[in-house]
C-alpha cells in the first residue's frame, strides 16, 4: 500500500519530466542587441576606446571589445552610436523622488497638503526624467510621507512605470523635531503617523524604528545625525543623535543586511556617525581634517551634492530660488556651501572615498548631471568625477558586482553622450541614449 502510493504520487512527474525537458530545449534564446560605439569610456581602466561593440542579451551584457574582432550574433538588433560616447549607467547616491517643490513657489509644509497618492502619482515624472537623465540608479533616502518611496520602487521593479534602480530608505530617523522632522507648527499639532513615523529618541526607539522601517521593505537606512539646512528652526552644525543612538541604527541595520547613511553637516554629529559604523557622510558641508581623516581610515563614503540648492534653478543665482523660499533656508545655504567647496577639496587630497550625490528632489530631477560641472569646477578631473558617479557609487550602494562598469556579465545598463566628456564634462548634461536592463528607453541618436 505504502509503496503503491509512492509510486503513484512519483509517476506524474516522470511522465511530465520529458515535457518539461523539451520545452526548455525548444525556448528561443533571447535576441541580442548590439551597440555600436564610436566612442566607449573604460571607467576602470580610464581610457576612451575607438569603435567598440557592446553585445547584450537579456538584461546583461555577454560581450565587450573592438568592432573588428567582436561578432555580431545571428539575428541581433544593431543601434549605431557612431557619434556618442558610451558610459555604464549613472548612479545618483542620494535623491528623493517622491519630493520636489514648485519651482514657482517654495512651500515648507506641502507634506502636509498632499496624500499618499497624490505624492505617488506625483512622484511618476521625478522617476522618469531621472532615468532619461541617464541615471539608471539611485540610492532614495528618505521622504517625509513614509514608505512612499517603497511603492514607487515596486512600482518601477514589476515595470509598471519607467524609473531608475532604487535602494529606498522608506523613512527618515530622526529625533523630535530633529532635521528630518516636519516643524513649524504650534505645539499642540499632532501630525499623522506616516509623517512621524521615523522619530525616535533613545537607543531602544532607534532599534524599534529601524527594525520596523526593515519590515517594511527599506533597502538601506537613514539617520539624521545633525541638524538641516533646509528644516525651520534647525542647525547643520549641532549634533542631534548621540554616538549611541546611531550605533543602535547600525547594530539594527546591519542584521538586516542593510548600510546606513547619516546626514551630517558638522564634524561632531559625523565623527559619531563615523565610529558608529556608518557607510555614508551625507553633506558633510562643516567637516574638518580629523573627520575627514577618520572616514579614509574607516573607508566611508562622502556623498558630496556640492551644490546650494537655489544654483539648480533658473538663472543660477539665490535670486532665482523659487519664490517664497525661506531667508533662513537662504542663509544657512550659503554658509554651508561656501566651507564644502573647502571640504570638498580637502577630501579629494586626503583621499576620501566621494559617491555622486545631488539631493534631488530639494532640486528639480532631470538635472543631476549638472553637478558634474560643479566636480570639475572645484578640481576634480573629468575622469574622477564620472567614477564618482559609476565605480564609486556602485560600490556604496553594494552593487559593483553588477554595476557601475561595462564588462561581460554586468547588467546593460548603458547610456551614451554626443562629443567627449573627458574633455568637456558639461556634454553630461544631455545624454541622447538610455538603456537599462537591455531595455532602451531613450535613443535621440537614431
């Protein structure tokens, strides 16, 4: 009996086994795509190779190599970039896709005057010309309207919308009425969880908080070490959670698997943030030697957006800021830009790892490409700038098994520039083709 019912649940799968074997040998392979660049920028190795084929099929690419020696497959797709330099993927290490303000009127409480959905759906074009900016990643820290962000990621994963690669942070942690709070109001207004739901004070919130922003799906974690440029009432240079308060983040974060980003203006809110096992310096905009001493011998990242927000907008200039911008905003802002230019420099001659960063969202999205300009103005090289925002940020994000570079077996995520950004950077500006995970979804070159 026993064995006869063994027999009987087994004979199904025998029988189907052939079936299935031939429908997997019968399965057309995918069609691969061939791009033909006039021009392709080896980040790794920092040359600019003549007539180079990339050949992709599926969502990777199977081969990289000279025209003349790499073959074409049977049957593929040919895009010809004859006139365009080809990059891997850009990756923006710190955006906010589900915020941007009106470029006619700054408004410091519109959390507060928009739904979940109203922000969702909102949040579609910020995804789009991200992507069609060429970056095919980014790193989302954070929005005020929890887990938001982790709906537009899924979103953009099941191919619902187009979008960029997102590791999301889903919530900020911060402490009452700290820089990632929502202040402002009289005392006596309660605002919903949703937009609460990341405050914590004490160790023990901290672990709670970060254990329930897990749950729900964050990708990577956000904490607010100091003080905001851009929150009422706060101060980039005082330090907000305590050394032990960020290493219950990190403790947290790291059971999960997950990297934590602190903001951090001021050297005393980061050194904390630094020893505590952060991957990330956000800002870093009043950092000193000895903190920027630490994070080279701790290998974290700066995530250098290097420019006040107002320089994104029409006319460059705090004049042309959005109407109704805050002079305290305004004030803090200028202060703080002028020590990160030093900062900026200092970390490049101490040898500080630097990931591209924007903060887009407190910018209008589209337009990251213009910090590459900032980079260079401030001395980096064209080269060292384009890593940032490749190499280095693939590395961050922990992805640089698959991106961040044009190799066999990387995904093809791939975009391409008219003329040489090596030798004028601002071409980044406008990128002309946009593949990401072998998909194209801009080709201006055709």
């Amino acid at each position: 009996m026993m064995r006869t019912a063994q027999f009987s649940l087994v004979l199904p799968a025998c029988i189907l086994l052939p079936a299935l074997t031939a429908s997997a040998q019968t399965a057309p392979a995918p069609r691969a795509t061939v791009l033909r660049c006039a021009r392709l920028l080896d980040v790794k190795a920092g040359k600019l190779l003549a007539d180079n084929n990339v050949v992709v099929s599926g969502n990777k690419i199977i081969a990289v190599g000279p025209a003349a020696t790499t073959a074409v497959p049977a049957g593929a797709t040919v895009i010809e970039l004859r006139d365009a330099t080809c990059l891997p993927g850009l990756f923006d290490a710190h955006t906010h896709l589900v915020d941007l303000q009106d470029p006619a009127s700054y408004d410091w409480d519109r959390p507060l005057k928009a739904s979940a959905a109203q922000m969702a759906f909102a949040s579609i074009p910020n995804a789009r010309n991200t992507l069609l900016a060429g970056f095919t990643s980014v790193r989302d820290l954070g929005t005020y309207r929890a887990f938001v962000d982790l709906a537009l990621r899924d979103a953009i994963e099941r191919g619902t919308i187009p979008g960029p690669r997102m590791q999301a942070a889903g919530a900020y942690i911060t402490i009452s009425g700290g820089a990632g709070a929502l202040t402002g109001y009289a005392h006596d207004v309660q605002l919903p969880l949703e937009l609460r739901f990341g405050r914590a004070d004490g160790p023990d919130q901290v672990r709670q908080r970060v254990r329930e922003i897990v749950r729900q799906g964050a990708a990577v974690i956000k904490v607010l070490a100091t003080g905001a440029i851009l929150t009422l009432g706060s101060q980039p240079a005082a330090q907000e959670f305590t050394y032990d308060e960020l290493r219950a983040a990190v403790e947290e974060a790291t059971k999960a698997g997950l990297k934590v980003a602190a903001h951090a203006h001021s050297s005393a809110g980061a050194r904390d943030a630094i020893r505590a096992g952060v991957a990330s310096i956000e800002h870093g905009t009043l950092l000193d030697d000895e903190t920027l001493l630490l994070m080279k011998d701790r290998g974290t990242f700066l995530a250098l957006d290097l420019l006040a927000a107002w320089m994104f907008w029409p006319g460059g200039t705090p004049e042309g800021r959005p109407a109704g911008y805050p002079q305290e905003f305004l004030d803090k802002e200028k202060i703080s830009f002028a020590s990160q230019l030093r900062v900026a420099r200092r970390a490049r001659e101490l040898g500080v790892k630097i990931a591209f960063a924007t903060d887009a969202g407190v910018i209008p999205h589209g337009r990251n490409a213009v910090l590459f300009e900032s980079y260079v103005q401030s001395g980096v090289t064209p080269l060292e700038a384009l890593r940032t925002a490749t190499l280095h940020a693939a590395e961050l994000l922990g992805w640089a098994d698959r991106l961040g570079s044009m190799e066999a077996g990387r995904l093809a995520d791939i975009i391409a520039v008219r003329g040489n950004p090596l030798e004028d950077i601002r071409v980044m500006q406008k990128v002309e083709f946009v593949m990401k995970d072998g998909v194209v979804y801009k080709n201006d070159l055709r």
